[in-house]
C-alpha cells in the first residue's frame, strides 16, 4: 500500500510543495509527516491537503490553516 499526500491552494488547484514526500509506507507515516510540517506547507502557500490510499481518497480536504490554533 502507498500512501500520499495531494496538496491544493483554497480553491482546489493542485500545488506542490517545494520538498515533495512522495509516498508513506503507512497511514501513521504520512499523517505524522503533515503533523510536522504543516507549517511550511501554510507558508509556502498551501492550503489544504488529501490524504490518498493507492490512488483512493482516504479523506480531504483537510485545511491547514485549522491546524494554526
């Protein structure tokens, strides 16, 4: 199983950051990825993510701009 990250601008237009991740090994891989770099992907103007098992949309898009508190 591959498990991966598709990022957007607010308004649903793909995005990529500048340091892609490529594909997790794990659903706990990929969601402790976003956990810690959120924050750059909100700077780099990235505003929301999908999380994508084998092609399949597991959830999304999730906000990072909740993530601020």
């Amino acid at each position: 199983m591959a498990w991966e990250w598709r990022f957007e601008k607010a308004d649903g237009t793909a995005a990529e950051p500048t340091a892609a991740p490529g594909d997790f090994g794990t659903q706990g891989d990929a969601e402790s990825w976003i956990g810690e770099l959120w924050p750059e992907l909100l700077a780099e103007g990235i505003d929301q993510v999908s999380l994508f098992e084998d092609g399949v949309k597991i959830y999304g898009p999730m906000s990072l701009h909740g993530a601020e508190g």
